[in-house]
C-alpha cells in the first residue's frame, strides 16, 4: 500500500499551530519513535508517515517528490524559482502564520516614504558614492523583482543569514527588506516599513505534490 | 544537420563581403573577448541585467557573463586598450543572451563602432555603412529616433526637478515609464499627514551632527532632500498637462523630411522653449540631407527605447515577411556608454549591427 508522506515544519509557532490545525481534522500526530526523533504517525490512520522538518526544508522535499504533502510558509515558496511552482501546489492557506515581507528603512531616512522616493534616492547615492545602494535580505528574488517593478534599478542584494535589522547600523546595508507580523522588531531596530513597500503578504499554506492533487486524503485537510 | 552546415557557410561569405565594405570605410576588424565580468554589467545596468545573461562563478567566487551585447564589448576593449583618440572598429561574433524561458539564444551579428569621435558626420558615416550590404533589399525600412530629444522635452516642462529626472532616467524602462506618467497625473508621491509628522522629527535631527552616518547617508543628505522634496511641489492640473504632452510627443511619427518641422511645430504649440531643440535638430537634418534620399526613412519619437545605454540618435533597418517584421540591422549613439564601464568621462560613440540570422533567411 502507498503511504502519503506529510512533512511539518520541526519547530517554534509554526509547529504547534500546523499540529493544531491537523488535530482540529480529527488527525493528532503523535511521535511513536520518541520526542526527539523527526519521524512521527497519525494516530488511527496507518496511511500516513510523517515527518518534521525545516519549514523550507518541506518545500525542497515536495518538489523532488520526497514528501507528498506539507505546511510550511507562501514566502518560502514564493522565493524559489517558477519551476518548483509547476510541482509544488498550494492547496490551502491557513488561518495562522501570517506575516508580511517588507522593505525597511531606517526611521530617520524622512525624506523617504515610498518606493518611488527610494528609486531617486538610489540613483543619487550611486551619483555620489559611485555604488549601489545594498538591500540585506533573506530574499533575494523576490526583492529583486519587487524592486525592479517599482522602477528602483540601482541597488545590489546582500544575501543575510539572520539578524537582518541590524545591517544598516553596521554598514553592512543600507536598507533591508525582511519578514515581519507585527513590525514590532523592526521598530526596536530603528527600521520603518516603506509606505508601498509590502512584497508579499504570507501565511502558512498546506503544498501538495502534483502527482497526488486528486488523491482523496486531500478531502480531510479541507 | 545539412542546412545548418550550408547556413554557416552563407553566414562565413555574407560577413566576408561586409567586413571587406567596413574595412573600405577605415573600420579596423577587432576581435572581441566573449566572456565579461559580470560586475561590470551589474554596476552599469543594475541586477536585472542578470536576467538575460548567462552568468557562472569563478573558481575564486567571481562572476563571469557570456557576452550579451558587442557593443558593451567593444566600448569595454576601448577602456581595456587604453586608447584615448578615435576609433572605428568593426566585428564579427555572437552576442548569447537568454530568453524569458532562461533559453540561450544566439545572435550572430557583424557590426562596426565610431568611438571618440569629434567628426560630426559620425552618425552619417556610421549608419551608411550599415545599411549599405542591405541596400538592395526589396522595400527595406528604417526607422530613426533620438532619446535625447525626450530630455530636452523634459527640460522644457514646468516640473518639479525630481520628476524630471525620474523620467529621464527610465525612459529606456516602457512598462515602469508608463507607471510614472500614471502617477505623475495624481499627488501619489507626497503623503501630506506623513510630511507634517515629519517636519516636527526634521527638527531633531537638523540637532544631530551633520556628517554623521545614518544607514550609509549623512544626516545632511537627508535633510536637504526632504526639505526640497517639501518645496518642489505640483499641482493635479499641471501633472496632468504635462503628461498629455509626453504622450502626445511620444506619437510623433513622421517621414525624416518633416520631423523638423514637426518637432518646432509641436514645441510651439505647446508652448515649450524650443531654442536648444532648433540646434539639437541639426544632426537629424545632416542625416536626412545624406541618408534621407537613398532610403525611406521614418522618424519616430517613440522608438529606441529598449536599450538603456542608447543617448542619441537610435536607428533599424527591417523587411516585413508574411505581415511579420524582421529586424535586420540596429544601432544607435552611446555616449554615456564608457564612462559608466569605467571610462574617465563621457565621450561620444555610436554603433550598429546587422543581424546575419534574420538576413541569410531573406
């Protein structure tokens, strides 16, 4: 018998709240092999083997035909290139894990409030320092293409692992574009939301596998 | 595997016989290098230059393209040999670029350049030279066009001086163009609740010292932008004439006879300063006086657009097939070219191509 193979993201809200949107379907995850193993079953349903991993990690695993099912974050897919859009499919967007990615600058830039004011102030940093302004980010592509719709050419992408705030206050950046709820730590690292400057709106979302679009285990996650 | 044994070889007697005509006008035939540092591409046209190139790191992390263009390649030889007179150059290689799909297409183009000139027949010997191997063809087109004369345009508008140079910057940028001029009919850009908050901040930080560094811009960077960005204002009314005028001026289609007369025709109409656009016309009248009687010629305000590092005069030779344009020859001036790939100034330049797939296929 083929079992469906279902990945959770490993840790932190975005576990607890998938665990609990799987238990209000009337499907509990429980870790027969133990607290600490990644591997864990459906109880009273042997048609399933789960696994946890990185939120990102689900993406990447559904996409080579890995894992059949996933909940993992719309910002994630959204960044990898059109091809994983062909075999990865979103079935369902949740009603948790909701954040925005952003672009930010610092609060004091106040001659800057939208994106239109970044472009001119791009071409005039280029004009006096002779380099492009940098954007620290976890999301190269989609900054990318966010930025080259709103006319602002004149910037260069430092990829950033974490801690992404406190690029501009090290020189490592000018600006940052990052993924916030609230905007909360934003604030506390002197950083302020462009006025136009959401890129994505995300939430959590439950992918699937083109090969089993139609399989009817789908019809419980509904 | 026979056909493209046999179009090779007309493509190798094609370049033959229009090298030897380039050569006869004093082009000196270059070879040209065919990988590029892709910094130097990136620095000049931005990231999305990335998108159309084939790009592979080094072993020591560099990136390197495959060249997209022979005209950067050429301009990028004149940087590398350290010349600093004039020179006529001509080509004869594949420019690889990848299509929206990220499939590599090949163009095999031979092309001539004029870089560093002061011969103000440039133009005149550059775009003769290109059209003459096509002179024979049946009901050839070309199209002329001049982006500089949108920036003078411009200059001619009552506009705030940020709105003018937003436009000219991005003219080469048709979609994100069209989006400014949509905006440019609104007060989209100046958030008055969010000026007025901002003003009592400014305060603070006109206390601040100056120089200081604030994400990678001084204190004063900042505070004298906002405070022009406050007193640079305009009104709907005015937004919305002056984009009527752009686009109005953007459909300016005639034969290379009457585009004077257009062109004064229409500045007088609408009121603009047409002093600088009389002088700045004289170069398309030395082209239609010597090029205008051989070929029919359209001028059109609108065209050239595409290529960011065109500054002047932009032209294309083409054919319709089956109701199908197929371009043959493009070029145009540059003369902003070098100095963004690393040249000491600004110095003027003008190239062409003719494109040998599409011209074998006639």
């Amino acid at each position: 018998m083929y079992k469906i193979k279902i990945g959770l993201p490993s840790k932190g809200r975005l576990k607890d709240e998938s665990l609990a949107f799987l238990k209000s379907k009337n499907l509990q995850v429980v870790n027969s092999f133990g607290e600490r193993n990644y591997f864990f079953n459906i109880k009273n349903n042997n048609e399933i083997d789960g696994i946890f991993l990185h939120a990102r990690e689900i993406i990447e695993r559904i996409n080579d035909g890995t894992l059949d099912i996933g909940i993992s974050g719309l910002d994630l897919l959204k960044e990898l290139p059109d091809v994983y859009s062909a075999n990865v499919k979103i079935f369902k967007k949740l009603n948790f894990g909701f954040a925005d990615l952003v672009v930010a600058i610092p609060k004091d830039w106040l001659d800057v409030q939208n994106m239109a004011d970044l472009e001119e102030v791009s071409f005039e940093f280029r004009e006096k320092y002779g380099r492009r302004m940098r954007v620290a980010t976890k999301y190269p592509n989609l900054t990318e293409s966010f930025f080259l719709s709103k006319g602002v050419s004149q910037f260069r992408v430092v990829p950033s692992l974490g801690a992404t705030e406190s690029y501009p206050f090290t020189g490592s950046s000018e600006l940052i574009t990052d993924i916030t709820s609230t905007g909360s730590t934003l604030k506390a690292n002197n950083l302020r939301i462009i006025n136009d400057g959401i890129i994505l709106k995300s939430s959590a979302c439950i992918f699937v596998s083109k090969k089993i679009e139609k399989n009817k285990f789908l019809n419980l996650l509904k | 595997m026979k056909q493209a044994l046999e179009n090779k070889r007309l493509k190798e007697d094609l370049s033959k016989k229009i090298l030897s005509n380039f050569k006869k006008n004093k082009f000196n035939f270059t070879d040209l290098d065919l990988l590029i540092d892709t910094s130097l591409l990136t620095e000049r046209s931005g990231e999305q230059f990335k998108k159309f190139t084939l790009t592979y790191k080094d072993l020591f992390g560099k990136e390197i393209s495959l060249r997209p263009d022979l005209t950067v390649s050429t301009a990028l030889k004149y940087i590398q040999e350290k010349k600093n007179k004039e020179e006529k150059y001509c080509y004869y290689g594949s420019a690889y670029r990848l299509d929206k799909e990220g499939d590599l297409k090949v163009f095999d183009q031979i092309g001539c350049e004029i870089i560093n000139s002061n011969n103000n027949k440039s133009e005149n010997i550059l775009i003769n030279s290109i059209l003459e191997p096509l002179k024979k063809i049946k009901k050839l087109e070309v199209v002329l066009g001049d982006v500089g004369l949108f920036k003078i345009l411009v200059e001619s508008l009552e506009l705030p001086a940020r709105w003018k140079l937003r436009l000219v910057k991005n003219f080469s940028r048709i979609e994100y163009f069209e989006d400014m001029l949509k905006r440019l009919e609104t007060n989209y850009d100046l958030d008055q609740q969010a000026i007025k908050l901002d003003t009592k901040r400014l305060k603070d930080l006109e206390k601040l010292d100056q120089n200081s560094i604030i994400g990678g811009r001084t204190v004063s960077e900042i505070v004298k932008r906002f405070n022009k960005k406050i007193k640079d204002p305009r009104d709907n009314y005015k937004g919305k004439k002056n984009v009527k005028i752009i686009r109005d001026f953007l459909n300016i289609n005639s034969s290379i006879q009457k585009a004077e007369s257009t062109i004064v025709s229409f500045f007088s109409k609408n009121k603009l300063s047409n002093l600088s656009i009389k002088n700045y016309l004289r170069k398309i009248n030395r082209i239609n006086k010597e090029i205008g009687k051989k070929y029919s010629i359209n001028f059109k305000t609108n065209f050239g657009r595409n290529t960011d590092y065109y500054t002047g005069v932009v032209f294309l030779a083409s054919v319709k097939k089956n109701s199908k344009t197929i371009e043959l020859a493009r070029g145009g001036e540059y003369n902003g070219l070098l100095r963004t790939l690393g040249y000491k100034k600004d110095i003027p330049a003008i190239g062409g191509a003719i494109n040998l797939n599409e011209l074998i296929n006639l």
